[in-house]
C-alpha cells in the first residue's frame, strides 16, 4: 500500500491569499479575463495536481526557502477537490462576466472569494470540508482513507 500525497499546508494557504487578492481585483475591477486565468490556475491544480498549479511553484520557489521547515503535512485529495470546486465557481464567474450577466459573474466570484478568504485567513478550507462530508455520506462507495 503507497502512502497517500501530502503537502505542507503553508503552500495552499499562500496559494488562497493569492487567489483572494485575485477575486478581490476581480470583483473591484470586472475584468473576467483576470477571472479566465484563475480559472486555468483552479484547473491545473485541480486536474494537474497542485505540485504544477503556478502558486505552489511561486510558493516552492519564492517562500518556502525563506521559512522553517515543519512536519505538518495535509492530504492532497480535499485539496484537489476545493481546485476544482473553485474552478467550477471561477468558470461560472467568467460566464457570466464576459456574456454580460455581470450580477451572475459577480455572486460566483464572491462565493469563490469567500472559500479562498476562510482558508487563507482561518485555514478553514471549505472544498475539503465538502470532500470528507461527501466521503462520510450513507452509500459513499469510499471512504476518506481509499484516495
């Protein structure tokens, strides 16, 4: 049995901070473009995994040199969930900017900018939150521990 992937958690909570200050220009600005590559950022880590989303890169590059090391670790699987929930709210913000339904692109933008700030400021990570509920659900055909 292979031992699941882990990452330090300071990597995803920098990754939110950058993913809010992003949203938040978003929202201030209305520029979806900014939105469309925050989604091909979700969609990386999502789908890619998160060692080639372009923040973990800046994070492994610019940041974690100039911190401590730590023995925390945090399962990769609620991770790549919350990248692709982020990525489904960022696509629907994207839509609906650029199609000209600003009140859509705003309401999806806010809901993705809510989950980045909980986890940036409070490592509260919303997506993996959904992720174990799902798995603990009646009927679930795995469990937490089979990713």
């Amino acid at each position: 049995m292979s031992a699941r992937p882990q990452v330090d958690p300071r990597g995803p909570r920098f990754a939110a901070w950058v993913t809010a200050a992003v949203l938040v220009a978003v929202l201030l600005t209305g520029w979806w473009p900014l939105l469309a590559a925050q989604v091909a950022v979700f969609a990386v880590g999502a789908f890619a995994g998160l060692t080639a989303s372009p923040y973990a890169v800046l994070y492994r590059v610019l940041v974690a040199p100039r911190l401590g090391p730590t023995d925390e670790r945090e399962d990769v699987a609620p991770l790549r969930f919350a990248q692709g929930v982020g990525f489904a709210f960022a696509l629907v913000g994207t839509l609906g900017y650029a199609f000209d339904v600003a009140a859509l692109g705003v309401v999806a933008t806010a809901f993705a900018l809510a989950a980045a700030f909980l986890n940036a400021a409070f490592g509260f990570c919303l997506g993996c939150e959904t992720y174990l509920l799902l798995h603990r659900l009646p009927g679930s055909t795995k469990t937490v521990s089979d990713h």
